[in-house]
C-alpha cells in the first residue's frame, strides 16, 4: 500500500516535507512548493533537496510516487482578464520546473474554473494553456477531478475526457481521483468498481497516477467540496477501504486531505493532524472507534 498525507513544505523545504510524511509513518506524501493560496515561493536549496533525497531512500519512500500539488490561485480556465489568464500560465510553467528541480514526477492541478464564460470556451483555455506549458519537460500534471462547486470544471468524466484528447503530448497528462470531490460531484463511491470500469471506457484506467483518499461533509451529489475525516462523512470508511484495497489502483499513490482535529470540536486555535492515526487504522483495516481521542492524545503534550 502506498500511502501518505499532504505535508507542509516550510524552512526545510522538501526534507522538512519527507519528515513529517515519515513521522506519520506513511511511505508517500504530497506537498505543495509554497502557501497553496499564495504564489510566494522561495528559491529551491539544493542541498536540502539532496537531503530529502537521501532521507527518502533511508525510509523506502519513492520519490517516483511523491505528488506536487499546484496552487489553487492558478486558473487556466478564464481568459477574460489577458494578464491574470497568463500569470497563470506562467506560474504553471514555473511550478513545472520547480518539481522537475525537485526530481518530482507528478503535479496535481484543478482544471479551473469558467467564471462567466462558456464551459466550452473556458475548457479550450484550459487545453491551449497546457499545449503551451507541456513540452520538453518530464513532468506529468494531473487532472484532479472536481467537485462542481461553482463554475469549476471537471466534475464531470466528459470534461476530463476532453482536455486529455486535445493535449498533444499524452505522455505529459493524466488525472488524479479525489473521493470527496467525486461524491459531491455525484460519483457513488459505493460502486467504485463499476465507476472504475465507466472511467475506463471514457478516459482509460492509464491515466490515473494519484488518488486524494477523503471522506465527504455532505451528500452524494452535492457539489459542496467540504472534507471530512475517514470513516467521519458520507462515504464512510468501508468504502473507503475498498478504494485503497482496489486491486486496479494497487501501485498507485494514496494520499489524505483529511481535516486537522481541534482539541474540542469548538476548538480552532489548536489543531492536530490526524493522518498518522488515520494512515495506521486504513492499514490495519478497522476502524478506530477512539481515533479523536488518540490524535489528541498524542499532540496534546
Ligand atoms: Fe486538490
Ligand atoms: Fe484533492
Ligand atoms: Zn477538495
């Protein structure tokens, strides 16, 4: 099983990333190359980055299975501001060569969002802008696929469809599955072998590279994108189990985006990460009835 977390990626840069992925005994993670809200991102120091090297190799994690993810302010969709659509054209492109500095294979990417242009005229943005960023790099970007809220695209398997046809260097594509997002967009998680089989008959099973393991604070269908910790939302951790345990997706990179815990359900100023309980309990298999009380257990000192 290949699983990890989305980790931080502070002072320590990568290495500081591949601790805290160790440190929740987790054998992958995703992180992102600065503030996922912001485009603030420091000069990559190379000596860390060998560190985290190394330290990856120390601990069997791949980095071949690590995942990036781009910021969420990039949005290749809409075009209607010329220097905002190319800002994000550009920043893309720098994140590429970022992770390619980083020895990192894959960046996850939210298709963006139309804001009041046609779908169809925002996905052709969407296409010309990674045409113009995919070439002559050994970087993969990762279609995430959504939930729907709002004017975003990719919730639906046609979207995702259309984008990869009209990419010209299919070696530089794929997607990346995300429960919440696909329960919201209306996917039934329940049957995820016969999701897995449709996804297959419109895209191809070959493109999935990565999938965001989260349980949903709302119901099928709802196209709300609201996270909810394993075993604590609509789909629930038998589901959730049968996803990670699916023989199909078997080599392919688990990761949480599950929310912190407070030390009270109140409580937003102390936050604790839940995933290295949460890592162990989808290991072992059963559900951790007392899973709350352990991750503050374990943080409160
Ligand atoms: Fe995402
Ligand atoms: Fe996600
Ligand atoms: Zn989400």
């Amino acid at each position: 099983m290949i699983i990890g977390s989305h980790v931080s990626f502070g002072k320590e840069q990568l290495l500081g990333s591949v601790k805290e992925a160790i440190s929740y005994g987790a054998n992958t993670f995703m992180f992102y190359t600065g503030a996922p809200q912001n485009t603030l991102r420091s000069s990559l120091d190379k000596d860390l980055s060998r560190e985290a090297l190394k330290l990856m190799q120390e601990n069997n994690i791949n980095i071949n299975t690590v995942i990036c993810h781009a910021p969420y302010i990039i949005n290749l969709a809409n075009n209607k501001d010329d220097s905002k659509y190319n800002f994000s054209i550009n920043f893309l492109k720098n994140e590429i060569k970022r992770c390619e500095e980083l020895n990192i294979k894959y960046l996850v990417l939210h298709p963006g969002s139309s804001v009041g242009i046609e779908a169809n005229i925002a996905l052709d943005n969407i296409v010309f802008a990674l045409n113009k960023v995919l070439d002559n790099t050994s970087v993969m970007v990762l279609l995430e696929t959504m939930a729907g809220k709002g004017s975003e695209l990719g919730s639906t398997l046609e979207e995702i469809k259309y984008i990869i046809d009209n990419v010209i260097n299919k070696d530089n594509i794929g997607v990346c599955l995300d429960t919440c997002h696909l329960n919201d967009a209306g996917f039934d998680m329940s049957k995820f072998t016969e999701f897995l089989d449709v996804f297959d008959k419109v895209i191809g099973l070959k493109y999935v590279k990565c999938i965001h393991i989260n349980d949903s604070k709302n119901i099928l269908g709802s196209k709300k994108d609201r996270h909810a910790n394993i075993g604590f939302g609509t789909i629930g951790f038998t589901n959730l189990l049968n996803i990670i345990n699916e023989e199909k997706l078997k080599d392919i990179p688990k990761i949480l985006e599950t929310p912190y815990i407070g030390e009270t359900l109140e409580d937003k100023n102390r936050l604790y990460p839940p995933y290295k309980f949460e890592i162990q309990m989808l290991r072992d298999g059963k559900f951790n009835e007392h899973i709350l009380e352990d991750i503050r257990e374990c943080y409160k000192k």
